[in-house]
C-alpha cells in the first residue's frame, strides 16, 4: 500500500479538489473530518465522516473521502465499496473514479485500472492525482515512456493551477 497514495499527495489531493457539496451537517462534518485527516488522525476523520453519513447517507463526496482514508489505513476493499458508493450517486465523480483505479491497481488489475483512470481523466477538470495514478499503472506495466509522460503531464498542471 505504501507509495500508492502517500500522504502528500492525499493532502494536495484534498486541498485542490474539494467541491462544495449539499447536506448541511454533513458538509460540516465533512469539512471538519477532512482537517482531522489531513493532520493524520485518520481514526477521528473515519469516525466524523461516519456521522455526517448518519446524516444523509447519499452524500457523494463523504463516501469519496472516506474512501480515500481507508485506502489511507491499507483498507483497500472496504475503500472500493465506499467509491462504488459515491458513484451509485454520482455517476461522474472523477475523484472515486481514481480511487477505484488505485484499488484495482493494488488488486493487480492494470488493464481494467488503465479503463477506469482514462474515464476519470476524460471527466476531471483537476486530474493531478487521476494523472498520478495512471502513471502508477504504466510503471507496473514498465512502459517507463508512457509513465513518465503522466507523471509529468500532472506536475505540469498542480504548477499551472
């Protein structure tokens, strides 16, 4: 799991991606989760996430985000049903897209991560961490080129934000 989703690019993940969502509690909780999650106390984030779901079990993005914290603590298939979720509700979540495509690259499945990674590119206004990830794929496929060329391409597009 280590080297698949580090923290740092979690952080900018969180940071540069975080759309504003309905739910009123939820959203609080949410918001609040996510800066207990970005200081590592992954445990507390889980659980207030947990409780914004309480609130309104259909909130895309709590689902998304929870996602990636337990991708964060080596929970990859707890962390596939949470993105599946996130999509029931939002079919174009570019976000649980990626963390999809992170878990089926930990599952070993590069040629159906590489499918899901590309429909989040071809959706996501910010890909750096979709970029990443597909860049992930091509590495373990050891098509250095390609891997490198996405690697890059997401660098480019975090300085140009």
């Amino acid at each position: 799991m280590k080297g698949v989703v580090s923290l740092s690019l979690f952080l900018v993940f969180l940071v540069t991606s975080l759309a504003k969502a309905e739910g009123g509690r939820a959203d609080l909780l949410l918001r609040d989760a996510l800066s207990f999650a970005g200081k590592g106390d992954l445990e507390r984030a889980e659980a207030m996430i947990a409780e914004a779901l309480r609130e309104k079990p259909d909130h895309p993005l709590c689902h998304d985000r929870l996602g990636y914290i337990l991708l964060r603590k080596g929970e990859a298939e707890a962390a596939f049903v949470e993105f599946t979720k996130a999509l029931a509700v939002n079919p174009r979540l570019s976000s649980s897209m990626t963390g999809i495509g992170f878990v089926l690259i930990l599952r070993g499945d590069l040629d159906a991560a590489e499918r899901v990674l590309k429909e989040a590119l071809r959706l996501n206004p910010s890909p750096e961490l979709t970029l990443y990830a597909l860049g992930l794929v091509y590495e373990k496929k050891g098509d250095w080129r390609s891997a490198i060329s996405r690697y890059r391409e997401g660098l480019r597009r975090f300085r140009d934000r």
